[in-house]
C-alpha cells in the first residue's frame, strides 16, 4: 500500500508539473508571436517600399522560434542580392543601345545580355518556389499569419513579379536589338554610319531599318515602364 501510494503521488505530481509546463509554454509562444507581429507591422508593413531590417539578438529572443520563420523572407532577399539583382544589372548594363550606330559592333554583348536575362529569371524562379514551399508549411496563430502574410506579400511576392514582368520585354528588346544590328552589318555595303546616325539611299534598306528601328524604341518603352513598376515596389512610390 505504501509503495502504491507513492507511486500514485509520483505521477500526479508529474501531471500537474506538466500542465504547468504546458499554460507556461503556451503563454510564452503567444507572447513571443505578439512580438514579432508588432515588429513586422512596425518596422515592414507601416514603411513604404521593401524594408528587411535584419534582426538584433535581443529581437530574435523575444520572438522565439517565429524569428526562423522570418528567415524564410530573409533568406529570399539574401538570395535575391546575391544571384538575381547583379545578373540583372549586368544584363542591362551590356544590353544598353546608346546609338543605332554601334548595334552592329555589339552583337556579342547583347547575346551576352540575353543570356544574362536568362539566367536572372531561372534564378529568381528558383528562389521563388523554395521560398513558396517554406511559407506554405509554417504554422502560426490566427492573429500572426494575416500580419506575416502582408509581410511576404510586400518582401517576397511583389518585388519578385516586379522582377518577372522585366525578364520578357526585356528579351523582345534584346532579340529585336540582335535583329537590328545583325541587318545593318549585313548592309554594310549601302548604310553609311555617322555618330548616333544611319543613312542609306537605298530606300528599301531605309524601310527596313526604320520599321525594325521602330518596333525596337516601342518595345524599349515596355522596359521603362517594367523597370518603373520595379521602382515603385521597391521605393513605394
């Protein structure tokens, strides 16, 4: 009889320990959920454009296990810096057209461009599907996730479709600027080059040029306006 009793006592002071533990635990993940949704709200949501201040070691306590969870935007926008926004100013700045009269000496460096294009979209959909894929999985209180969700939103899925949208128009440029050049330097024999400017008396050549020329400045407006929709993502202008 003794020894059942200590027995029974042994385990009911586990389970009220364990109870304890578990209000106690509780308690201490709905406070550290409050925390980071007010640090998002503030420092995120409440500022225009992309803000991803990087947290503190005292901010990453105080949110507990939700601080891994802003990882998952973190670590997009690190990836973003490191292999997607450099491939895309490299491509932009080799596929520059400054004038129509060095199209025909810069093929390479807009196939360069393109390619560079290229690689900075399957980057940024790569990027894009892995952080989807940790965002999809993450467990959160129903006051946090509409916070965090607007959060995601704002660091991770607009600036990426802002990205996106400059991959395309940005190739049509490309292809037509490869296509413009690659007749003048076919031509060389009736064009004659003069600064930022072509002649020809040849007026089927003239047609030619002129049509390709323009179809190239209408699409190179598309880019502008991509590359101010991207601006306006990032700056919230």
């Amino acid at each position: 009889m003794i020894m059942g009793t200590r027995r029974a006592g042994f385990a009911l002071t586990w389970a009220v320990a364990l109870t304890l533990c578990l209000a106690g635990c509780g308690a201490n993940d709905a406070q550290q959920g409050a925390e980071f949704s007010k640090f998002l709200q503030a420092r995120v949501l409440d500022k225009p454009g992309v803000h991803v201040p990087q947290l503190t070691d005292d901010e990453r306590a105080s949110f507990g296990h939700y601080a891994e969870q802003y990882a998952v935007i973190t670590d997009f926008n690190k990836a973003m810096d490191q292999s997607v926004s450099p491939k895309l100013t490299a491509a932009m700045q080799a596929g520059s057209i400054t004038s129509i009269g060095d199209l025909s000496t810069r093929l390479a460096q807009l196939k360069e461009a393109k390619a560079g294009i290229n690689a900075m979209e399957s980057a940024l959909g790569e990027h894009v599907a892995r952080a989807d894929a940790a965002h999809a999985k993450l467990e959160q209180p129903a006051d946090l996730k509409p916070v965090y969700d607007k959060t995601y939103d704002r660091l991770v899925t607009q600036p990426a479709a802002a990205f996106k949208s400059i991959a395309p128009v940005m190739n049509k440029v490309l292809d037509q600027a490869i296509d413009l050049g690659t007749y003048i330097d076919q031509h060389q024999a009736s064009v004659r080059i003069s600064g930022p400017m072509i002649e020809t008396s040849d007026p089927a050549v003239r047609s030619a040029i002129n049509e390709k020329l323009q179809t190239l400045q209408t699409n190179q407006q598309a880019v502008q306006a991509a590359q101010a929709r991207l601006r306006s993502v990032v700056y919230g202008s």
